[in-house]
C-alpha cells in the first residue's frame, strides 16, 4: 500500500470518526430534550384533566416506582408504566397524586412537574458534550498532522 493510500484511508477514518462523534452526541442531546418535551407534555394532560387521590406506593427504584391509587368511580389503577417523577419514595408510603381523568393510568406524585427533568437531561447534555468537544479536538488536530 502506498503512502497516498495510507493517508487518504487515515483521513477518511478521521471525518468517519469526527461525523460519528457528532452524530452520537446531538442524538443523545436531542433524546435528552424530546424527554424533557415529553414529560412537559404529560403534565399538560394531567393538568387540564387533573384528578387528585391519594395512593400507595407499591415498589420504589431510581427510576421506576409503582403506585396504586383508587378513582372516584371506584377503580383501582396501578399504571403498568410506573408513576411520573418517582424520587424519594419508599414502597409502603401514602402519597397524594395528580392523573388524568381521561387516561387514568397517566398520573404523577402531586406537586412535581416536568422541572425536575430539567437538571437531569441537562446533565446528561452537559456530560455527553464535555466528553466529545476533547474527543473532536483531538480528531481535528490528528488530521492536521496527517
């Protein structure tokens, strides 16, 4: 293999790289951002069709905690997805929760919001970028060298 080919296929693996670098990063910021739209989106439908009941909180994780809450119609929800903003709860608690009377199953702990999504996509944004700015520089400056 010549010289010329040994560089051309270098360079051609660094813009590779620098492209994939970029990709990953704005498709992990712009996932980050449809959460947050998301979960503003949920709000808007619980608050427009806002029921209030107290529940109990079935199991509890980081991420994901189950509820089960009684309507005024007399049925029993346990949301299958878990319950919106599910921080600090332990399984057993008694909590006040806000759903939607037209989906039921769509309901989050009363008095949190979308805001507390904020911080933690910010993050992940904040960490993504500060990971790939260092890993582009280093790639523009290996093709420069090149």
């Amino acid at each position: 293999m010549s010289e010329t080919s040994q560089s051309l296929g270098r360079t051609t693996r660094l813009r590779r790289a620098r492209r994939a670098v970029l990709i990953v990063a704005t498709a992990i910021s712009v996932l980050m951002v449809l959460l947050v739209l998301a979960a503003w989106r949920n709000d808007l439908e619980i608050s427009h069709n806002r029921g209030v009941t107290s529940g109990e909180v079935i199991s509890a994780g980081r991420l994901r905690s189950a509820v089960s809450y009684v309507t005024p119609d007399g049925v029993t929800h346990n949301p299958k997805v878990g319950i919106l903003y599910p921080t600090n709860l332990t399984a057993g608690m008694r909590i006040n929760v806000e759903y939607s009377t037209n989906d039921p199953d769509l309901v989050r702990v009363a008095g949190r919001d979308a805001s507390v999504a904020v911080v933690p996509a910010a993050s992940v944004i904040v960490v993504v970028w500060a990971i790939a700015l260092p890993l582009l520089v280093l790639i523009r400056r290996k093709q420069r060298q090149g």
